[in-house]
C-alpha cells in the first residue's frame, strides 16, 4: 500500500484544534464562568495536553507550559504572554471553537541569547488575563576565551581567475542564527518539536500513526515568497529506522495548497504532488526509486526547481523529473516530514534559494 503523506496536519496548522482536549459543554446548562484553573511548566506533555511531572527550573531546553480550562464558550480565545521582567519575549494564541473543559499546550524555546532568571507566563481568556505563573532559566553558559593565534606571515595574493558569474543568490541560512526566522515554536508539541540544533534545524515528529494508511507530516515555512526559484538543502535522518521521509515544499499558499517533493532514503524512493483544497493531492511525479538517493542515515542535496509553469526536482545535483503545472505562481518555500509507522528525526543545512536560470 502506498503511504498517504496528508491525513494529520500538525504545524503552523490555522486550525488549533488539536493542540488540547476539551470536553464540550452542553448548549442551556448551567457551568459556572470561563476560567484558568491551573497553570503547570513540565519538561514533557501527555498527548492530551495535561502536563507530565511538574518543573519550575530548565536549563536551555523547551519550556512546556500546560494550562487546564474549564467552562470555555464557544470560540473562546485562549492566550498565552510570556515576560521576562517587564518585556515580553513570546505570544501565542488557540481558539476553542467548540468550547469545554480541559488542557491547554504552549511552549517556547530559548533563543542562544536569552538571559537567565526568572519568566513569568500570563495566561488571558478573550483578552482578559486570568492567571499568571512563573519558572526560571538557567543563565546561557559562558564562552572560553580563545588562544592567542600567531600573526602568519604576509602572503602574496594573486588575483583570482576569471570565470562566468553564477546565479544571483536570493536567500541562504546556515541555521547558526536562531532569529534568521525559521519556526522555533510548534502548534502542537505534543507530536511534533522543531527548532536550531547545532547549525542545523531540526524537525522532530514525536508520535507516528503506526500504520501505513495514513502519516504525521509537518512543514517549516521560509519567511519570505518568490515567484521563479532553485530551491536546495542538506537532509538526513539522525538515526537508523524503516520509515520516513523528507522534502521541500514550493510557492506554498497555506496548509491546503502547495508543491511538495518527498523522499524516502530508507525505500531510495521519491515522489512530488501538489495539493489543492478542492481536488486534494494530486500525483505529479509518482513514487519511484532512484539510484540518486543515499540510503539510511547519510546527507541527500534535495533540488526544488520552478520557472513558470515549469517545475523540476534534483536529487545530489541529478535531475530526477521535470513537470509542467500552472496552478501556483509564487509563494513561500519551506522543508517538510512525514512518518508513518515511527517517531522520527530529520535535520537540515545548508539551505540556498538561487534565481531560476
């Protein structure tokens, strides 16, 4: 059975439904006034949202604040305000459509610069704050001086040899610079983490659906769009499994149009569609295996080309398939995962967008 990579949207999702569990009220009984009842910081999440073992001190790691509602109407705004002293370094907001009773999720990821101390988290109902709690962090560690470098001697330098100019370079991220504008917050942390690991980003699907019928996916959007492009970037899997993939997505519009390649280094196999919210996915480039892609764990140079119509996918420098689909423009880039029986780890680097030749 092929796998369906589009079952479970999990990131940047507009709807945030799945982000808690709330049980409905029933419409014309009494249950009391919307409240905050608790506010809990864990280091880990129950796929319900309620917290695991309560923490109040982290070292430089992903804050989980896990907050428990009770008598929510119906699109009730929940929001979350995180301070360090009197400035505020984060916000988030879920709508409980449906309304109810039940747990919240939140969490944030401590920029490299972030000072030590004590945070505080405010949590507002439809705009009126209801209940605040705080943690500390641990201050960032301090860097060892360098050793002194011994001044070389002058060299000669001749001047470079003349060659043709390449493409005019639009975009490049080495992810060594947490603030270059790369999600670091999930909308839902209990299945999927992203974030800069190392100088490179990382996307982390936690929970998988065990069955080949369906997938988590996520997708980590670039902050800006462009029309004609050559899209590249590093991928590997950090560690040994059966199952998985990685990719680009192009001119993405929202979680429901876009183009999307996925390759499976485990199977060498790769497949690129494009999906619509009135016909669904639709199959561009069928899977196929390719002797291009490396298998297991090793780094695969993954190609997104777009001029036009004209839409052409590279695996390690190789041209693998060219398509012609008018439906998209331009829009934004972005890497992406699936899983389907397995949890799985995908880091990327170095991350180029040239100018279409």
């Amino acid at each position: 059975m092929t796998p369906s990579p589009h079952r479970r949207p999990l990131l940047l999702a507009l709807s945030l439904v799945a982000l808690f569990t709330l049980a409905c009220a029933v419409p014309g009984l009494p249950f009391g006034p919307a409240r905050v009842e608790n506010i809990t910081f864990t280091k880990a999440l129950n796929p319900d949202a309620s917290p695991g073992p309560a923490a109040s001190d982290f070292a430089r790691e992903t804050v989980f604040c896990s907050v428990k509602v009770a008598n929510l109407g119906r699109n009730t705004t929940i929001t979350a305000h995180w301070f360090y002293g009197d400035k505020q370094v984060a916000e988030k907001s879920l709508v409980a459509d449906k309304g109810g009773s039940g747990y919240v999720a939140f969490n944030w990821t401590p920029p490299g610069n972030a000072p030590g101390g004590t945070y505080r988290v405010d949590v507002s109902l439809n705009q009126v704050k209801k209940a605040s709690a705080t943690f500390t962090l641990a201050a960032p560690p301090t860097p060892m001086p360098s050793p002194a470098t011994p001044t070389p001697p002058p060299l000669v330098t001749l001047p470079p040899p003349t060659s043709p100019p390449g493409p005019k370079v639009l975009y490049r991220d080495n992810f060594t610079d947490p603030t270059s504008g790369m999600p670091t917050e999930s909308n839902n942390p209990s299945v999927v983490l992203m974030g800069y690991v190392d100088g490179e980003y990382e996307i982390k699907l936690v929970t998988a659906p065990r069955t080949l019928a369906e997938s988590s996916w996520a997708i980590a959007p670039l902050p800006k769009r462009y029309g004609d492009f050559l899209f590249e970037v590093d991928a590997r899997m950090t560690e040994d499994s059966t199952d998985g993939g990685y990719g680009l997505v192009g001119r993405y519009q929202d979680l429901d149009h876009y183009y999307k390649l996925l390759v499976d280094p485990y199977r060498q196999r790769l497949a690129f569609w494009k999906l619509t919210k009135a016909a669904g996915q639709t199959m561009l480039l069928n899977w196929q295996t390719s002797k291009y892609i490396k298998a297991g764990k090793a780094t695969n140079r993954l190609g997104l080309g777009a001029k036009g119509s004209q839409l052409t996918v590279y695996v390690n420098g190789n041209k693998v398939g060219t398509v012609t689909d008018p439906a998209f423009k331009e829009g934004r880039l972005g890497l992406t995962m699936n899983a389907w029986m397995k949890p799985i780890t995908a880091r990327f680097s170095n991350l180029l967008v040239t100018a279409a030749e």
